[in-house]
C-alpha cells in the first residue's frame, strides 16, 4: 500500500501588527543609534545625581532604629550585625531584623545560606543593595547587589527568588538586581540566537540531560495571604524571570513599583491583584488600595510558552486595585504593553505619558465585556472610559541601549511545527481495527524563546531617556 505521509509546517512570525513599515525599519538602529544626551538631558541628569548624593536608605529611613549590613565577601553570620562587622548573607540579616529594619547590603552576589537559592521573609523589612564595602555609598552600576542563584540550587529549592509569606507593611526593596538567568536551563541547540549566550529558555517540564530543570517562579514575589500596607520596589533590575519579574497580592495601602529595569521575563513584568475581602454584596468590587507603576522600562516580556500565544504582557491590571501608570517605556511584548481583560473598575485606572513600541499585538489590550478582547494603539487609547488616558505615544525612544543581538533575534523570532502522520501505516492500520485512535508525530521549535539577556547590559538602561523609563538612580 503506497504510503501517505502529509507534513504540515506553521510558522508564527513575531513581526508586530501595528504599522510597522517604519517602526521595524528604525527599531534596528536603536542599538547602533545612542546619542548623546540633549543639554537638556544632561542638566536633569545633573539634577537627579546631585539629589542623589545621599543613599536611598538615608532618603527613607524608617522609625525602626535598628539598622543591619550584609556583605557576602567581607562579611560572616556570626557576626553582630553592625558596619563593622556585618553579616554574610541576607537571608540571615532577614531572620535576625525587627519588624521594619534596615538592612544594607554591599555589592556582590547572593544566593542564600549555604546556597540554598532563595530567600525568604515574614516580616517588613527595608533591603537596601548596592553599597560599597563602606557603605558609604550606594551605585547599582559600579558595585550592583545581584539576588542571582546558580543553576545547582534548583536541584533542591524551586521558590522565589524573594518572597514575602506574612507582614509587609513598611517594605522597601532598593537597588537589587533580581537575575534567575543563571539558575534557568537553557537549550544548547533550539532557539539560539548569534551573540547571545546558550539558546532558548527550557521550561521545567523540560528536562536537560546536564542540568537541573528551569525554576518557574517569580523573581519577586509577595502571596496573597501577605497582610496589608504600604510597599514600596524602586531602583531595582529584574531580567531573566522564568515566570513573572514581580507578581503581588495587595491587601490595602499604596504598592509603589517606581524606576526600575524589567527585561527578558515571561508571562508579565508587573502583575499585581488586590486581595481584600468584597462586602458589598453580589456584583460589587472592594478596592484593596492603590497601585502606582511609573518611571519603569520593560523590555522583551515573553509568552508562557514558545509558541508566542498566551501572556507576554509588560504590566497587566488585574482586580480590586486602583492604577496609575505613567512616564514608562514599555516595549517588545510579545502580546501588549498593558493588558486591561480582568474587568476591573475604569473609575480606577490611568495611563498617561507612557511611551510605547513594538508591541507585538498591539499597545493595549482592553475587555469591555465578556468574550471582547480590543487590540489598541496608544494613539486610540483617548478613547478609553478610564479616569485618565493622556499623553501616550507609540514611538522608538532614541537612544534607548538595547543589546543589539538580542534584539536582532528578537525581531526575527519565529514559532515553527511540524506534523508527521500517515494514516494508513501499518502501526495505524492496526490501531484503526482495535478501535483505536490514529496516531502522529509532532515536533516544534522556536527560532528564540526567553533567551538569556545579560544582566550588565540590562544596568545600562538607566537613564536612556529622560523624563519617562527608568532615570539614573
């Protein structure tokens, strides 16, 4: 019997649907573009460094007296605590505070007593990284603080990279850069990209034949039973989340996400849900509190899985909370800059001045009602019932320092299958006459998939542009 043997080939193209005659043509020259600031530029730099010359932990000092150092290379958990003899790791720091400590910790990077890969809290504290060995002075560029866990941790320990489980009110989290990218698994030959190290992201259903398996867990992450208050995450970088950068259940008070670096995570940069009790009655929604999302870039925010078509979302709006987002750059999502499908309250969202670009399917994603999904263009976001839109643009911010390889490959991604299936083979033939279905074979690639982006890259993009995106800190 001739055998009939059909290959069928899809292939999603990660181009972007909006006009992008110009856009994809410029997007190119943005690594190879970086000009030099505008005086104007520069005198707001000038500004912002000389308001910085005091440490953000000096800037908000809390009433908690207690102050604690960290420093994983001059540093020894026997230790008291104190500047001059500080402690090895945070997570020691952590369990030896008070509610509502500072914790200062000197630039190096972290994994945790005894590498353990995670670190974990149950009370507010307020971390901040990024000093130098004096702690004197705090720069996340010349001496960062990485929260950056090897792959050999996820043999044992698969949580957050940090988690709050109880009290946060008072929390502050300041100058860390959150980095699973070395605790990820990669593929060594599906999705790799030229200049950019290893290939594709494995998921960890995935199992690598030399390594541990991805960890698929935020990067920093507040549960839902945590209780209320005012929560505050600045100056920071988040890269390489197999699962959302910051994810956080908001109980009441102000959650502040404010001037920092969001590239290469998967699923959303920013998710945040309210988890306060509703005692209206049927049909009724409790705000839980406020969130305010500003002066943030996010870059490259990828799907939940390579096939590019669920998530992939730079902030999402999820229920119960009140938002303010403004003054971002948000570009490169695999999905939209914003997604607004979770039906929460109009009365309670705004979304101005944001800068918006090459978003794969559009800027905003919007449910009025249910089974509505609109694709929106920053340029008819005017039209939203919100209780304020203004000032949006969809526009390739100059001077923005993008790694040029992740980029290249990131425009030309692409999803691929492949189906093997004869029906009349023997093997189907047989399975046909037991009453069995017929079999096939499929087999998928991606040409990149949440590859690694390299963390010192990911430090130069603050202050690219001023006035909207993360600003120097």
């Amino acid at each position: 019997m001739k055998k009939i043997k059909n290959l069928l080939t899809i292939a999603f193209l990660v181009l972007f649907s909006f006009s992008l005659t110009a856009q994809v043509g410029n997007i190119k020259n943005v690594g190879k573009n970086i000009t030099s600031t505008k005086t104007e530029d520069k005198k707001t730099e000038e500004t912002n460094q000389s308001s910085n010359q005091a440490s953000s932990a000096d800037n908000q000092s809390s009433g908690n007296s207690q102050v604690l150092y960290v420093s994983i290379n001059n540093g020894n958990n026997r230790n008291d605590g104190s500047k001059d003899a500080p402690f090895k790791n945070i997570d020691k720091a952590i369990n030896v505070a008070q509610a509502g400590a500072e914790i200062r910790i000197a630039g190096g990077v972290y994994f945790g007593t005894m590498n353990v890969g995670f670190i974990e809290s149950n009370k507010p504290v307020k971390l901040f990284g990024s000093f130098d060995e004096n702690f004197s002075k705090q720069n996340i560029v010349e001496h960062p603080t990485l929260i950056q866990p090897d792959n050999a941790s996820a043999k044992t320990s698969r949580k957050a990279l940090l988690k709050f489980t109880k009290d946060v009110a008072g929390t502050v989290i300041d100058h860390i850069v959150f980095d699973s990218g070395e605790r990820n698994a990669y593929s060594s030959n599906d999705g790799v990209v030229n200049g950019v190290e290893g290939g594709r992201l494995l998921l960890p259903t995935e199992k690598p034949a030399t390594m541990n398996s991805t960890v698929g867990e935020p990067l920093l992450q507040f549960v839902s039973a945590t209780t209320g208050g005012d929560v505050t995450v600045q100056n920071c970088v988040f890269l390489n989340g197999a699962s959302f950068a910051l994810q956080a259940g908001h109980r009441s008070g102000k959650f502040t996400v404010k001037n920092n670096v969001f590239v290469a995570n998967k699923m959303a940069a920013v998710e945040i849900y309210g988890t306060c009790a509703s005692t209206g009655g049927p049909n009724t929604m409790a705000n839980c509190g406020e969130v305010e999302i500003a002066y943030n870039t996010i870059l490259f925010t990828w799907s939940r899985l390579k096939d590019f078509l669920d998530m992939g979302y730079g902030v999402r709006i999820m229920t119960k909370c009140s938002y303010n987002i403004h003054n971002n750059i948000i570009g490169a999502s695999i999905l939209a800059a914003v997604d607004h499908t979770r039906f929460n309250n109009n009365d309670w969202i705004k979304i101005d001045n944001n800068v918006f670009f090459v978003n794969k399917d559009k800027d905003l994603h919007y449910s009025p009602a249910s089974n509505t999904r609109l694709r929106l263009d920053a340029k008819d976001l005017d039209d939203l019932e919100v209780a304020s839109v203004s000032g949006n643009k969809n526009e390739i911010p100059k001077g923005l320092k993008v790694n040029k390889a992740y980029l290249e490959g990131y425009l030309g991604a692409r999803y691929s299958e492949q189906v093997d299936y004869d029906p009349n083979s023997p093997a189907n033939q047989w399975r046909e006459a037991m009453g069995l279905n017929k079999q096939g074979t499929i087999s998928s690639s991606a040409t990149m998939f949440a590859n690694k982006y390299p963390w010192r890259d990911a430090l130069e993009l603050f202050g690219n542009v001023a006035g909207v995106g993360a600003q120097k800190p």
